[in-house]
C-alpha cells in the first residue's frame, strides 16, 4: 500500500492536549471579545458626548497613529525580549484605558481629550502587543500543530466579528456605552491572568545562527542598535519576494476595504433599500469570514501562499456590484464570498509565516506586515470619499475593484508566490523545548529559514493581511 502522511491533528485535539496554548488561546478569546465591542460603543460614546463626526476622527486618528508610530518599535522590541512578557504588560495597560474611559462615560462628564488620549495609549499598547502574536504561537505549539492552532485563533476571531457588534448593540441600549468599555478593561485583565499562568521557554534564532534555549534575549543581541534592528527586519521582509509581494497584495485589500466601509453605507441606504441592506451586507461577511477560517481548517493547499492571495482578489466582487447597481441579494452574497477569502487567507497565511521565517526577526517582520496592510487604511477613507464628491461613487469602487483584484491576482505571476510550499513541520514549540537539552538538541528547535523563491529549506535557522 502507498504510504499516507498522517493527518495533522485539529484545533480540538491541540487545545485539549497543550496546556499552555489553551490558556493563551482563552485569553486571546476574551480579548477579542473586547475588540470587537468596541468599535461600535467608542463611535456611540464619542457621538452622544460632541454629536460630531469630527471628533470621532480625531479618537480614531489617535488610536490608528500611535499605532503605526509604535508598530516597527514593538517589532524590535517582540525580537529582543520575551514575548510573553510584553503582552501581559501590554494587556494591563490596555485593561488601564479601557477602563478609565468607561469610568469617565459612566461618570456623566466624559471630557474629548481623555477619552483620545486613553485610545492613543491603547493603540501603542496595540503596536506592542501585535507582533508578540506569532512569536508566542511558535514558541507554544509544534510546527505540525500550528496550522490547527493558527486556524482555532482565526475562528474565534471570526466569531467575535459575528457576536461582537450584537453585544455592542445590547451592550450600549441597556446600560450606555460605558458598560461596553469595562467589559473589555475585564477581558484584558482577565487575558493578563491567564498569561502569567503560561509557562513557555522562549526559543530564538537569528538568520544563519542557531541559539540554545534561554538564550534568546542575551549577549550582544541586547547591545544592538535600534536601527541596525529595524534595517535587519527589513531585510528579511525585502529578500523573499513571496512575502513582500503579498504585503503589496494585503495593503491593496485594506486600501480597498477603506473604499467600501465608507461608501457602501450610503449607496445601501440610497439605492439597494435602506439601513438593513447594509447591515446585511455586514452580517454576511462576518459569517463569511466564519466560514472561511473553518475551510482554512480542513484544506492543506500545496501552494497556500498563490491560493490565500487568489482568495483575496474576490473583493472585487462586492466592489463591482456596488459600482453597478447589481440587486442587493446579489451585492449581499459576493461580499460573504469576498470575506470568506480573508477567512481562509488568515490561518494559511501565519502559518506559513512562522514556518519560512527566523523566530529571531519573526516580530520584527509581523510588525511591517501589520505596518503597511493598515497604512493604507486612513489612504482609503480619505481618497474614497474625495474621489466620489468629484466624479460619484462609482469611480472609486471601479478603481478600487481593479486595484484589488489586479494586485492581489497579479501576485500569481511571482516566482516565490507560485513555488512556495510549507517547509518541513519541526519541532519548536514546547513539546520541543522538554527535549533540548543540549546543543545539538536545540538544533531542531527552529524553523528553517525559506528561500526567497521557492519557499524550500536552505539553511537551519516567529488583523484585519492583517486585513
């Protein structure tokens, strides 16, 4: 008989068997729970303090640019110290503003500036804590394990987005939005508790250097230059062309999605019906993005770099309806289509990662994905709506639905895209970390790095695209 890999094992059986993934996965759950109140309480609470959309601009912009600022720092800083660390601090602090601005709302006499300064904290405590995700996924769970863990994290965060705005909704008309701001400073405080219980050796190599455990955060690593950090985590970002060409890719789905969230509420309510399409539309997707994590966990493509970015450029579907007045069932469907393909792009895409990629500059290189995927976000808002006061709504849809499908499509024509295959699964997570006892030993511990165009070993070696 022809010989048969074995099946990986699924998300259920990993979180049943790691003990400290399951503790990491419960808090990541809770926090984004939080996350996904938020949005719709902070844009109510703003709204019934000033009634300007202004203002909430101005919350929005300080939370969004802080964390742009702060993202290749808290790259760097994910790279030279513990992981784990980080984020716990980093959720105390969160839990510190949200519940500080639903005190103040509670209060009666929330002042503008507090509450931007709050989200301003908040969003560099964000820039922090993001590029720490992958890092501690590696170091916790083995390589054959990680896209079962990769693909639990991107159902619930997809659950979160059906729940999420729901219990904001609940949250806001029973108890105002305050309540919707302390329930997310607890599930932070409550993500801070069960990472401090998370024992987890943190295992780092560097490009071309193996490092033993424990060794990570020592020796000249800690005399290194910020900027020689910064230039290094480039490097590896610029010298495999599968990667920065779905970075390309990532950014052009944001910049797109920008265009829709700003025009497509109005053109539902004007021509395809009313509010309800538009609140469809979103329910939809959300069930979409559902429903594609949970293909993301059955499917094992032999080229899931080509396939995750051919997933990406069905967004513009919804946009091409949009921009031609299609029947708003039909507009409805393609945008649950279009956010299936983020769906199943977001655990293919990190586990790949944390395969191909050092676990000495993982931080480093998540914090430029997550960098220029959501630069191109404020991009969006602003020219979407500029271009449709000056030639209607449909020339920036058209545009955007061409940049999207082009660019993330177009990515097919790289060599690395095509040729990349997931490397060899090794053990590195803490299964890993029992046995590495010696030099040798720890040997095996690391990812090997991923050629610039195929994706193969060549030498040994850690949101939303961040769409």
């Amino acid at each position: 008989m022809p010989h048969t890999e074995p099946r990986p094992p699924g998300p259920s059986r990993l979180l049943r068997h790691n003990h400290p993934f399951r503790l990491f996965f419960i808090g990541r759950s809770l926090s984004l729970i939080g996350d996904a109140v938020i949005p719709a309480a902070l844009a109510l609470a703003v709204l019934r303090v000033t009634g300007s959309a202004s203002a909430l601009a101005l919350v929005l912009g300080c939370a969004m640019g802080t964390r742009l600022l702060l993202l290749p720092l808290g790259g760097v800083l994910g790279d030279r110290f513990d992981a784990r660390k980080i984020a716990l601090t980093t959720d105390l602090v969160r839990c510190a503003t949200q519940l500080f601005v639903g005190v103040q709302l509670l209060s009666g006499s929330p002042e503008l500036w507090h509450m931007a300064a709050a989200e301003a904290v908040s969003g560099a405590a964000t820039a922090f804590a993001l590029p720490t995700l992958p890092t501690l996924v590696t170091a916790m769970v083995d390589g054959k394990d990680r896209h079962a863990a990769n693909t639990a994290l991107g159902v619930v965060k997809s659950g979160t987005r059906v729940g999420g705005p729901a219990l904001a909704g609940a949250l806001v008309l029973v108890a105002g939005p305050g309540s919707a701001f302390l329930l997310q400073g607890l599930c932070f405080a409550a993500s801070a508790c069960l990472l401090s219980a998370v024992r987890v050796r943190m295992r780092r190599t560097a490009p071309g250097q193996e490092t033993a455990p424990g060794q990570g955060d020592q020796g000249g690593q800690d005399r290194r230059s910020l900027r020689k950090d910064l230039v290094e985590g480039w490097h590896e970002v610029r010298s495999r062309d599968w990667y920065w060409t779905s970075l390309v890719a990532h950014a052009a789905w944001n910049g797109a999605a920008a265009v829709l969230t700003t025009l497509g509420p109005v053109l539902a309510v004007r021509e395809l019906g009313g509010e309800g399409v538009w609140v469809a539309m979103l329910q939809t997707g959300a069930v979409g993005l559902l429903l594609g994590s949970l293909l993301a966990g059955r499917a094992h493509p032999r080229r899931p770099i080509l396939m995750a970015n051919l997933g990406l450029a069905t967004y513009a579907l919804p946009l091409i309806l949009l921009a031609a007045g299609a029947p708003a069932p039909a507009t409805i469907a393609a945008y649950g289509v279009a956010q299936a393909g983020l769906g199943f792009l977001s655990p293919v895409w990190e586990t790949s990662v944390q395969a191909a990629i050092p676990s000495g500059v993982l931080a480093r290189v998540t914090s430029y994905d997550w960098l220029l995927s959501m630069a191109a976000m404020p991009l969006g808002y602003v020219l979407g709506p500029l271009a449709a006061d000056a030639w209607g709504p449909s020339v920036p849809l058209y545009a955007a639905a061409l940049t999207v499908g082009v660019v993330c499509a177009g990515t097919a024509a790289v060599p690395g895209v095509r040729d990349f295959r997931q490397p060899p699964a090794t053990p590195t997570g803490s299964a890993a970390s029992d046995k590495a006892d010696s030099p040798s030993d720890a040997k095996a511990d690391s990812p090997a790095e991923a050629d610039a165009h195929t994706g193969t070993d060549t030498a040994p070696l850690e949101s939303a695209p961040r769409p």
